[in-house]
C-alpha cells in the first residue's frame, strides 16, 4: 500500500491540526489578555488564572492522553486494512474517559482552596483561583469527550473536523470572554474573572456537540457504547497508563515552576502567566506537525513502511527546525508589544521581559521534542516516552531548578532549567527511534 508523505500531504494533515491544536492555549491566553487588563485586581486575576490553568492543563494533558491512544490504534489498523475489527473501541474509551472526569470534579471540588495553597497562593489571589476553577472544572468532561473524538478523526487521517470544531470554540470563547468579562451596559454587568470561566465553560460544551455531530455524521463510528470489550482495550488501557505516568511527571514541572514563580510574588507569577501561557501556544503550534507524525507514522507502523517512516521522520525535523526558529525571530520581532497585550503594570512587564527571550531561544529544541513525541505516540510506544520524561524531569529539570533556585535566579531558574528539560526530552527519542527504524528500513 502506498502513503503519501509528500510535504503537500504531512501540510494538509499538520495545518488543520495546528489550527485546532492552538485553539486550547488560545482560551487560556484569551482569559490572561482581557483579565490581565480589567480595572480592578487584573494582577490578582491575571496571577489566579495562570494557576489554575496550570492545574486544569495538568488534568487535561493526563486524561486526554486518550487523544494519543486512540489515535495510535485506530491509525495502525488503517494502515493495516483492518479498521472494522477495532470500531467499538472510540465508544468505549469515550465513556472510560468521562467517567474519570467526573470522578476527580467531585474529588477536587470540596478541596479547591487546598489543592491551590500547595501552589502557594494566598489572600486574594487564592480567593480568586478558588473561585475561577469551580466554574472552569465543570466543562473538563466535555473536553475530555472532545479530545477523544479529535483523537478517532486524527486516527482515520482527519484533521480537518477537529479544525472546524476547535476554531468555532475558541471564537466562541473569545467573544463570551469580552460580554461577561466587560458587560454590556445595560444588559449584562461585569463579571470580570467569574465571566471568563463561564464563556471557557460554554465554549467547551458546544465544542463536544459539535465533535458528536461530525463523528455521527461523518464516519461510520458508533458513539453509543457496547459490549463485550473490544480485545484493544487492554492495549489502550496500557497506554493510558504508560502515558498517565507521563503526563504526570510532566506536570511535576509545571507544578513546581509555577509554584515557585508565585513563592516570589504577584508580579513575577504574573509574568510567569505570560511567558508559560506563550510557551504553551508555540508548543501548540508546532503541535500540528506532531499531530502528522502521529497520524502518519501510525499507519506506516501498521502498513509495515520502515523506510518511508524514517523518510517521514527526516522531513519532519527539517520542517520542525525550521518552524522553531520562525517563532524565535517572531517573538523577537514582536518583543515589547507581545507583553503590553497582556497588562500594563511596569513591573510585571519589566519581569516578563527578562525572561521571554528564553521562551523564544529553546522553541527549536521544543520543535524537535515535541514532534518526535507525537511519532512515538503513533508507533504506540508509550512505556519508553513515560521513560524519558521521568529522566528528564526528575533528573535533569528539578534538580537544576533547586540548584539555581538557590543562586536567588528567580524567573531565569525556572526557563534555563525548562531549556535543559526539553532538550533532555528530545535527543533520546531521536537517538531510539534511529537504532529500531534504520536496520528494519534496511532489512524490507
């Protein structure tokens, strides 16, 4: 069987990805840029809204590995011509998946204000963290449902619904975000940070409408749930797991550089808000050309295509260096007026623009990592990604934050030990992925 990796193919699949991809740290960003600018408390609100974001991502990146399995099993069985035998599998998965969701909101919601102490918030920025995440958490079902679908439409060579959908929600989010943030005078008063967790919430619910309507309407994917378990469910679940540890040795780092960043004060978790918030749209964007590695990857994994799956993996790190050192000069190009979009305070500005140039230095090794992730998540090889980033954050980033930390570095400890964090998660999967593929890509 043939498969197109061709650049005008990995482009149709990788743009509407990174579309859709952007559209999730566009709600986050969109909640920090108009909070950031209300006229009461915005350095409180913008500061709470970074915390949490920082924890509900966490949830969001541990559940929504499902993305990636799905993705991963569906994929190979196209590229295997065996598509029906894995069909009940989406339905399931969704439904695991939801009800997980549920669980930890009725787990988190009673302790909100301890879970956003251990971030060390405080006084009214605790308050406000408190009161952002009881609406915010309420539509994580819903983006859990989402996700999984997005992953069954990556698995089937798809990206364009996702798209679609992704981009209807965030110009949702965003206009929501202005009415119930500002007001309209006389017809809706101001609910400054409460309004910007609504207009997340309503944009996430009618984002999992429309992923049910497109699934129903346009593959042949039940979303009604069967029985008996489909025998790939075993594999999904190990994956989940593999990826769960994972994401939560990932989130260990957001944890600790948020936590840390707020331990010096509303100022500098404020232009830490910023510059993470900033980071995570560059990760999105080179998302979408980890989303093709993914996908096609998969299907060359199932099709047996050694020699075009490392062909695939060459023009991916061509086009990912590429993409990382755009951002770079972007950002560079963009410097001051990228901060002044998010608050006016001096000295959140001034702290944001000692440390943002390392936001845009490493986007080269994020480029690398982050696409050589997505095609170890479509070959389905989960146990080694969970390995390496329990190296890489256990071993290389806490360790070097403690170090720094200790040197009074502040913002420059948490980005220059994130830097040898990313780089620590990418050479191992460049070096893995050469010693399995080249001696298979020689032998067929």
């Amino acid at each position: 069987m043939s498969i197109d990796i061709s650049l005008k193919h990995i482009n149709k699949l990788a743009i509407p990805a990174l579309i859709s991809g952007v559209s999730e740290p566009i709600l986050s960003l969109t909640d920090a840029a108009i909070v950031g600018n209300i006229p009461i408390n915005a350095t409180e609100s913008l500061a709470a809204i970074g915390i949490v974001t920082t924890f509900i991502s966490m949830l969001i990146w541990v559940l929504g590995q499902t993305r990636s399995a799905i993705s991963s099993i569906v994929s190979q069985y196209l590229g295997a011509n065996q598509l029906t035998n894995i069909k009940n599998l989406p339905a399931q998965a969704i439904l695991i998946i939801t009800s997980l969701s549920i669980l930890i909101i009725i787990t988190t919601y009673p302790f909100a204000e301890h879970i956003f102490k251990l971030y060390n918030a405080s006084d009214l920025i605790l308050d406000y963290s408190v009161l952002y995440y009881k609406i915010r958490v309420l539509g994580f079902p819903f983006t859990l449902f989402t996700i999984a679908i997005f992953g069954v439409f990556r698995g089937l060579q798809n990206t364009f619904y996702p798209m679609i959908i992704a981009t209807i929600g965030a110009v949702l989010n965003i206009i929501l975000d202005v009415v119930l943030v500002y007001g309209v005078k006389g017809f809706i008063e101001p609910m400054h940070i409460k309004g910007a967790a609504y207009a997340s919430v309503m944009a996430q619910i009618v984002m999992a409408g429309l992923a049910a309507f497109y699934l129903l309407k346009k593959t042949s994917i039940p979303l009604k749930p069967s029985l008996p378990f489909n025998p790939e469910i075993h594999r999904f679940i190990l994956m989940i797991l593999n990826l769960f540890i994972r994401t939560i040795a990932l989130n260990v780092t957001l944890y600790f550089a948020s936590a840390y960043a707020t331990s010096y004060g509303p100022n500098y978790i404020a232009a830490y808000t910023i510059a993470i918030n900033l980071w995570f749209l560059g990760a999105f964007i080179v998302d979408g050309y980890a989303s093709a590695g993914n996908i096609l990857s998969g299907k060359l994994f199932g099709a047996q295509a050694y020699s075009s799956l490392i062909s695939l993996s060459n023009k991916l790190i061509t086009y990912g260096i590429i993409i990382g050192i755009t951002l770079g000069i972007t950002g560079a190009i963009l410097y001051i007026p990228i901060g002044r979009i998010f608050t006016k305070e001096p000295e959140v500005l001034n702290a944001f623009y000692n440390v943002f140039w390392m936001v845009l230095a490493m986007q080269p090794f994020c480029t690398l990592a982050f696409i050589f992730d997505g095609i170890f998540k479509g070959l389905g090889k989960m146990k080694y990604l969970r390995n390496v980033l329990l190296f890489s954050t256990f071993l290389v980033f806490v360790p070097m934050l403690f170090w720094l930390d200790s040197y009074g570095y502040k913002l420059y400890a948490i980005f220059i030990a994130m830097t040898f964090w990313i780089i620590a998660r990418g050479i191992p999967l460049i070096i893995k992925f050469r010693r399995v593929f080249l001696p298979l890509a020689q032998k067929h």
